[in-house]
C-alpha cells in the first residue's frame, strides 16, 4: 500500500513539541533508532512523553563511556568524539542494525531512520559553552535510499540542564521537520526553532543529502541560517559543501578578503595573490597552517533590496571555480570579522581591501553603537598583531595612484591614521597589476547584463566561459534581448 505523509494544515499554529512527537509516534509506518552521546537522551525523551512510542523507537541508547563508543563505533583518528565523522559512523551504524535485524519482508511500508547526536554541554568553569553535531539519516518512501539532513550547533545557556532540554526540542523539530517538511528544506530550517530562541543555541552549520535533496545546493542552505538569524557567519569549501567554522580556523592563521565579487575579477585575484604573498612572510606565518577567506557580507547582498539567491549563488560557483573557501558574515564592520576569528584560532590575521574600504575604517559614523566609539573598535581590530594590505587606487581621470602615503582620512581620524600607519599596521601591496587597476566589479556587470563586448578580458581564467556556459549574472536574458 502507497505511503503517504500529510501536510500541516491541521497545524495552523506551531504545534508543541509534545504534539509533534505524538505525531511521529502515531505514525505507524515511521520506526527507527535513536543514539545520543554526551547530553543524555535528551530527544528521545520527549517521544517516550508523548505516549505511543512503542511503535516507533526501535531501540534508543547512549554510549557514554568512551571506552564502549569506540567499541562500538570504531575509534577516530583524532581521538575526538563530538565530530562530524563520529556522528556519521553512529549514523551508519544504527542504519545498518536496522536494516540486518528488521524482516523487510514483515514490514514493508516501514520509513526507517536512526537519529544521532554527540555533544558537549557546558563545562563546570562556564567558559565553554559546548556544541555538538546532530542528525538523522531517514526514508521518504518504503525501500528507497536514504537521505541525510546532519547539522552542527552551539549552545548560548549558561546552564547544562537547559542546554540539554533545547537540545532535546530541537531533535524532535528536526525529526519532524525531517517526515513532514522534506520538501520544502528552507522552511524546515526555520521550523528547527519551533519554541526556541535565537538566543538558545546557533545553527551554524548544515548540509542536506541524498535523493531527496539532490536539487539542493548547501551554499545556499548556508545563506539561509544568516539571512534568517541563525548564526552570525557560515562558510563553504571550494568543493561547494558547508564547512564547520570552527574547524576551517582552528589554530590557523586567517588572511580575509572581503568584497562583492560580482563577479570575481582579476583585481580580486590579484588582491588574494600579493597579500597571500606578504602574510606568508611575516613571522609564525606558514602556507600549511593558513587559510584564505572570501568574505561577501549580507549588507552586500542586500546592496539592491531583498536577497537575489540567484545572484549570491553566480558568485558562490564563481569563488569555488577559482578554489576559494568562501564565508557569508552579518558582520557590517571589519572588527567584528577580527573579534569572529578570534574566537577559533589564537595565530596571525591579515586583512587584504583597497584604499576606499580602508578610509572607510576610520568613519566615526560606523562605530557610533560602541560606548568607546572609533577608539574601542580600533582596539577590538588590533588588539593583536592583526595588519592590513593595501591594495592602491588609480584614478582614471587623472591617473594618479593612492596609497596609505597619500590617502585621505576625516581630518579629526589624521593622527589615529597615523599611529596606525608608522606603527606597521597598514603594508601597501606593491607587486600589483597596473594594467587593471581600472577594473571594477560593477562596471564589469553593467557590460555583460548591457551586452557590451570586451567584459572578458578583466575576469580570471575560464570565469568568463564558465558565466557564458551556465548564463551567470543574467547573461541568458541579456543574450535572447540581443537575439530578439
């Protein structure tokens, strides 16, 4: 007989989390495993509440002492347990129980699933916060292949049984939203804050996998947890799937480069490349321990209105094509990238941008929240050895070239430039291109969605092709106008 899973129109308003669990519980064809390590069971809790959950938990365990996990799931080479990889091994694992101890043949309209987390809550100190990895790996349909929705959160309560009670609310949204929201993954990301706040625990990290979600790009589930105020910055690989911060910057050194790149330029890569160039020479500095980041800030994408998600993902594949590790932030100042680093590696940071981003560093205007004003964020962005790399402006109509010698700041910000300047803060990157310093990103645009000839030129190798193959940046509509 078809399975089929039903809507929520009985659910105008946010069901409880009780409701939600019964739901699944009533379902006679959804049956599967919960594992859990390190926060109790928190999630499978609320299913044992709800009453009926016989007919849906299969088994339910947590492998708390370390020595019976590794028993049990194998142990990781970095001898860590709160992991991704130690989640997928759980994953893995309970599924293949599943599939070896449950008769198919007895049950064949059963959707199996084995949800897992492994968590840190806070410590007794009450300087680490905790975070933890969760996920569920499930079927839509009876016998079909498996789907994987696997997240990474940080807890913001300062009290352990708190923590594990929003984990638990969020292990049921995420089950739930897992049977009943599976087509629609953005308004299941907002579901998993059903009678949760903000303020609670941060999502900074998913991706979506398997047949259901093949048609889903994860850099733009990534967008998704900023836009909606999940996290404060998230990050992808070149490879295009969503990267745990945390991971990416752990005890690295962090040169940033943040821009529009709509789309990626030469100017860009030859930012990246001289200021990669510098930062590699400082001291303690070295290529095996540095990571180079993309920033595009939401600000940015919100420059024309509400966010285009076609055009953040033009300039995603763009920024991948090219290798880059690429970071969406909510961070409107550039102190608060450095005070967002900070929090995952103690080492080096650099920050590559031209002359007009810099004299906009030192408009008093942008700090007028800050109790302390200019001289507090200052503070805040070089508190430590952080330096930035300049990249110098030419002026087209009278060609002449501004550097940290001869820009201009706000006349009160004169001195404070200059401290900062003779101090070894600001390095101007000498070894650039000078046959592009007339590049300009919007320019650039104008000319592929006006249909102008020569745009080609001033982009990075096959970045050009690659806006012409896949009709990035408008260039389909811009070409059929031309044709008709």
């Amino acid at each position: 007989m078809p399975i089929t899973i039903m809507g929520d129109k009985e659910f105008e308003n946010v069901p409880s989390i009780k409701s939600k669990a019964l739901r699944i519980n009533l379902n006679e064809n959804i049956y599967g495993t919960f594992s859990e390590i390190g926060a109790g069971q928190e999630t499978v809790r609320n299913f044992f509440r709800a009453g009926g959950a016989s007919g849906t938990i299969a088994k339910t365990m947590s492998a708390y002492d370390k020595d019976f996990s590794d028993a049990i799931y194998g142990v990781e080479a970095d001898r860590r347990y709160v992991t991704e990889a130690r989640l997928k091994k759980m994953l893995s694992h309970e599924m293949r129980l599943i599939e070896e101890r449950i008769d198919r043949k007895k049950h064949p309209n059963k959707l199996f699933f084995s949800y897992a987390n492994t968590v840190a809550t806070i410590d007794f100190t009450k300087k680490y916060k905790g975070h933890g990895w969760v996920g569920i790996r499930y079927q839509v349909k009876p016998g079909h292949e498996y789907n994987d929705i696997i997240l990474h959160v940080r807890f913001h309560e300062n009290d352990a049984r708190l923590q594990q009670n929003t984990l638990g609310i969020l292990g049921v949204n995420l089950i739930y939203g897992a049977y009943y929201k599976y087509d629609n993954p953005k308004k299941l990301l907002r579901y998993l804050y059903d009678h949760i706040d903000k303020d609670q625990i941060e999502i900074d990290t998913i991706n979506f996998s398997g047949p259901q979600f093949e048609d889903i790009d994860n850099r733009l589930m990534s967008l998704q947890l900023v836009k909606n105020g999940m996290t404060e910055a998230v990050m992808f690989a070149p490879d295009g799937n969503n990267v745990l911060p945390a991971k990416v910057l752990y005890k690295k050194n962090v040169l940033a480069l943040r821009g529009s790149f709509r789309p990626v330029t030469k100017v860009n890569m030859d930012i990246y490349k001289n200021s990669l160039e510098l930062f590699l020479n400082e001291n303690r500095v070295r290529k095996d321990n540095t990571i180079c980041i993309f920033e595009i800030t939401l600000s940015n994408l919100r420059s024309e209105g509400e966010i285009n998600e076609k055009d953040f993902m033009d300039r995603a594949k763009l920024l991948c094509a090219q290798g880059q590790t690429v970071m969406i932030s909510n961070f409107q100042e550039y102190y608060k990238v450095v005070e967002y680093f900070s929090n995952y590696t103690k080492e080096r940071m650099g920050l590559a941008m031209g002359v007009n981003n810099l004299i906009d560093i030192f408009d008093e205007k942008y700090y007028r929240h800050l109790s302390g004003g200019i001289l507090e964020a200052f503070g805040k962005l070089f508190f430590k050895d952080l330096k930035v790399y300049l990249y110098p402006f030419k002026d087209k109509r009278t060609g002449e070239i501004t550097n940290s010698d001869n820009l201009k700041v706000h006349p009160r910000m004169k001195e404070l430039y200059k401290f900062f300047k003779y101090n070894g803060k600001v390095v101007d990157i000498k070894n650039y291109d000078d046959s592009i310093l007339n590049v300009f990103s919007r320019e650039i645009l104008q000319m592929i969605t006006d249909g102008k000839p020569g745009w080609e030129e001033a982009l990075p190798k096959d970045t050009a092709k690659m806006i012409k193959e896949q009709n990035l940046f408008g260039y389909k509509e811009r070409k059929e106008k031309q044709e008709a």
